[in-house]
C-alpha cells in the first residue's frame, strides 16, 4: 500500500474485515471498524476544539487511545502520547484525552481554554467530555481531506515528526524487516516515542498487517508470542525484533 498522509491508511476503499487491531485481551478489531470508528472519533474531538495546527495529549495505550491518535490526524492536530502532566505553559495544548481517573484526579495542568476528553467510566465532573459515548453516537462518515504531507503528526515535546516522513520512515520499516499482509507486530515499547508509533502503528497498517498491543503482563520474561514481529528495545518473545533506536525520523 502506498500514502502520503496517515488519511490515506483509513480511506473509505479500505474498509473490510481483516484483522487490523488486536488489543491486550487478545479481542480482535477489523479495518471496517478501525476505519469507521477512527472517522467518528474525529466528528466526536472536532466538538472539543481539535484542528490543525493544535496539539493533543493521549494518556494510555489501549484500542480507544488509538482511535483519539486517528481522530485527532484526520483533524490535522498533532498527538503528544503520554504527555507530562504540567502543560499549562504549551500554549498549542488543545485538548487531553485519558482515562476519566486519571483527569478527576487533579494531576494535570491544563493551559487556560483546553478540553479534557476522558473515557472508561462516565465521568462525574459537567465539563469533561465522555469519548466513549460520544464516539459511539457519532456520524460514521468523514468529509474528504487533503491533508498536506508537511503537517504535524506526532511530538514528544522536544522532536515533531510530519506525515509525510513518519509514512517515508513506516514504509523503510515494511521494507528493512519485510513486513507482509497479515504479519503482526506487537508493541512492546512506550507510544510516548515517536518512533515506536511509526515502527509498531503506521508500519503494519501500511503493509496491511495487524497491530498488537501488549499489556503489563506481557513484559514479564515469561512473556508469550503474540506475533511475528516484537517492537522493543528489550528481547522479545516474538520471533523477530524490530529496534525502536533503529527506526530514524531524522
């Protein structure tokens, strides 16, 4: 598959029912619903002040916190995983999406006008919005893009990488490990790095192969094979490993 911009990975053509996403549980997702959701999660983050040229803060990284990171690209935001919580000075904070515990703790500072979006359970505080009803009762449709390949994908906070060359980099992934439909690839490393997003997300879809994401328990050494493929900078027990040092945005 070929794309200039991460829009091009969720297009209305590509909708089917192969296997795109397996969560920690082992609960498959197939590319209608990857697709389709990913379109309502923007509907849904466009009412949160989500657009191009803001940044959006995602905490956790289960199948939701993947779907906010797509919304928020068809939206031409920039995503922040796992982002500090003193944010009040990053004037280009627009909205933070994490668990509903994690936003009614307190823990996080918010610049003046920014949005907490929270999912899990239904929030008790009026002004954090609810992603998962929300997303769930959004319109499945998208209007058409054309989404510059120079715009801002991703940021850490120090590094930025655009569409354009986290594509280029997800498709010398596909191509150094010879990743192929069907193969998967199981995250094993922090989506805080811009490079395990690239290596372990955009790699897989753009060689129509899945994305697994591993839990806490699949850290431990006794670890089992989710996949062909291991993302880490650890050993794996998959039985090849793709280096997230390895992968290079520069």
């Amino acid at each position: 598959m070929t794309a200039e911009t991460v829009d091009d990975l969720l297009t209305r053509d590509l909708r089917d029912d192969r296997t795109a996403l397996v969560d920690t549980t082992g609960r498959e997702f197939d590319n209608h619903w990857l697709c389709t959701t990913s379109w309502k999660a923007g509907n849904f983050l466009r009412h949160a002040g989500v657009r191009k040229d803001v940044t959006v803060g995602i905490v956790g990284e289960g199948p939701l916190s993947l779907l906010a990171f797509f919304g928020t690209t068809l939206l031409e935001g920039a995503t922040r995983f796992d982002p500090p919580t003193d944010l009040a000075d990053e004037d280009d904070f627009r909205a933070l999406v994490a668990p509903v515990t994690d936003l009614e703790s307190g823990d996080y500072a918010l610049p003046r006008g920014s949005q907490r979006v929270g999912y899990g359970q239904k929030p008790e505080e009026p002004d954090i919005h609810h992603f998962d009803a929300g997303v769930w009762s959004e319109n499945p449709a998208f209007p058409p893009l054309d989404i510059d390949p120079e715009t801002t994908l991703l940021t850490d906070g120090e590094r930025t990488a655009s569409h354009g060359a986290a594509l280029e980099t997800a498709g010398d992934v596909v191509e150094a490990y010879g990743l192929e439909a069907g193969d998967r690839v199981v995250v094993r490393d922090s989506l805080a790095d811009p490079r395990v997003v690239v290596a372990g997300v955009l790699a897989p879809m753009l060689a129509e192969g899945v994305i697994v994401l591993a839990g806490d328990e699949d850290e431990s050494e006794t670890a089992v094979e989710r996949g062909e493929y291991g993302l880490s900078s650890e050993s794996v027990a998959e039985p090849n490993r793709i280096e997230p040092s390895a992968v290079s945005l520069e």
